[in-house]
C-alpha cells in the first residue's frame, strides 16, 4: 500500500469510507470491514458524527478495540446532528470533540474535520477552538469539509500566528465530478494543504454495477426512484460506458480507472471509499495499482471532460 501525508499524518492511498456503519451495515458486519480494511494495509479512516445517526463512530469504536492505534482516525462535525448539536461556534466545537471522543473510545482524534462552513460563526472562532483543543492533545491535524476555494482562502487568512491551521479539504471529487479542478485543487496546492475525494466512485456509477437499460442492484445506493432519476441518467451512463471500454481496451477495469485516476494527482491524500463486504475492501485495495500514461489522461479528458 503507498503511504502519502496529510501535514504530520502518513495515510495509506486508500482510505476506507465509514458513512455505511450504523445505517447499512449493522455491528457484525461493519467489524468485518473494518478488520479487512485494516488486514488489507488500509490506515486511514474517515467517520463523522452524524454517519449512521451517530452509531458509525460507536461501531467504529468497538471496532478498532485494541487496534486503535495502528489507524489515522478522522472524523467530522458541523452539519446538524439533531436541533441543539450542530454548526462551528466555540462551545460547540469542543462539545462535539467530547461527543466523538467517547464514542470512538479513544483520546484524541488524528484529524478533526469541520464537516461544512457554518456562515453564522467567523472561521477565526472557529479555528481558535480548534486551535486550543490541538494544544490540548485531543486533536493532532485539523481539516475542512465542503469548503469552496475562496473559504479555504478565507481560512487560512484567518489564521494566527502559530495556531493551528486547517491541512486538509475533502470534497465530491471524480471522473463524473471534476469541479474541484477549477479552483480547489489549486488552493490546495497553493497552501500546501492535502485533498480528500469524497463519492471518489460516484456513488457507486463507476464500480460498474449499473448499466443503461438494466434496473439498479436491489439494495444497491442508488436502486430507489429518486437516486436513480438524480444519478442514473442516460448522459452519465453513456459516459460510464465509454470509461468501461477504454478501461478494459486497456486491460483494467472501471474501478481500476476510477481509482487510479484519482491518485495520479499528488495533491490527492487517500481516496476514501466506502464499502458494505470485506470483498469490497479488497477490490478498492487494488484498484491503486494502474499508473495513467500521459496518453491515458488525455483520452479520459475527451471522455469525461471537465464541464
């Protein structure tokens, strides 16, 4: 497994996603992903607290026991987890910080994210908060979430002098998704900050289990009526057609491409991708092992251009 770096923390290229815990995946089976992922040379791991209504950071928790720490943890906050838990004013901040620590059992979380900008409280209260809880020992890197290239800017304007600083953006980032490209990742590399593709598979378009003309998996992501009106649309499956000939003509397959396309940006710290099975672990694993040629890049950009 390669290892790359977000600030002081050595994160395997491959991430494992936690949103499924807690909603479709019970304890059982989210501890058999979790054990695979680890198993499989996978270290970073990336929860929030409103994932699973709360329950993926308490199954992560039981999960990892005694393997805590052999894992980069990072989990969220901000987005609402019920009408009194939400946003990023001081207070808040370090009640959330408790919140997650109790129910990961563990004492410091490796990066602490905020989940979304909150635009009723300055970033630079904020980032303080934060700031002290670094200080503290209960954080060792911090990041942002859904954060624009101009809030991340913002952000690192509103720094103080040898405070913590966010290191770190995660956001939708994919070959059917490339939005990022127009300004993010320049930020990112800009300020030296690492970036964390989210939905790195399109919520599943690019693993190829969904064909034109063909229903959805039953109890797949997008096999309800309005995932699929929303995802599943002609112009995107099309799309996902031509990737899949161009990956295969290439002896890959669309996970493969969708994988190491992502990874062929150095500025791009892990892909986070979830997975449901111990098999879906391994296949993420080795999807990283494709190096795109210059060749191989233009032809994706023909494909899936940057809209």
């Amino acid at each position: 497994m390669e290892i790359r770096r977000i600030a002081s923390l050595a994160v395997s290229a491959i991430g494992l996603g936690c949103n499924n815990f807690g909603s479709r995946l019970d304890y059982a089976r989210t501890e058999a992903v979790v054990h695979s992922a680890l198993d499989s040379g996978i270290t970073f791991l990336d929860t929030a607290d409103i994932y699973g209504g709360t329950r993926s950071e308490e199954f992560l928790g039981r999960a990892l026991a005694r393997r805590r720490d052999t894992v980069v943890l990072a989990t969220k906050f901000g987005m609402p987890v019920d009408d009194q838990r939400k946003g990023a004013a001081p207070a808040y901040v370090a009640q959330a910080l408790e919140d997650s620590l109790r129910r990961l059992d563990t004492d410091r979380i490796d990066l602490y994210q905020l989940h979304q900008p909150d635009p009723a409280t300055p970033i630079a209260d904020t980032l303080g908060a934060l700031n002290d809880l670094v200080r503290a020992g209960k954080i060792r890197e911090i990041g942002c979430s859904n954060f624009s290239a101009s809030q991340i800017e913002e952000a690192s304007a509103a720094v103080a002098a040898g405070s913590a600083h966010f290191v770190s953006v995660q956001n939708e980032y994919s070959m059917l998704h490339r939005a990022p490209e127009r300004d993010v990742l320049g930020a990112c590399e800009r300020l030296g900050m690492a970036f964390l593709p989210y939905f790195p598979l399109a919520s599943g378009l690019l693993t190829g289990k969904y064909v034109r003309g063909v229903a959805p998996p039953a109890g797949s992501r997008l096999s309800g009526a309005a995932a699929a009106s929303r995802f599943l649309t002609d112009e995107r499956l099309q799309v996902v057609e031509a990737l899949t000939r161009f990956a295969e003509s290439r002896g890959h397959s669309l996970l493969e491409l969708a994988v190491s396309w992502l990874l062929h940006r150095q500025v791009v710290a892990s892909v986070i991708a979830g997975a449901t099975s111990p098999e879906q672990v391994q296949d993420n694993v080795h999807a990283a092992s494709w190096r795109l040629t210059a060749a191989d890049l233009a032809e994706i950009d023909r494909i899936a251009p940057l809209a």
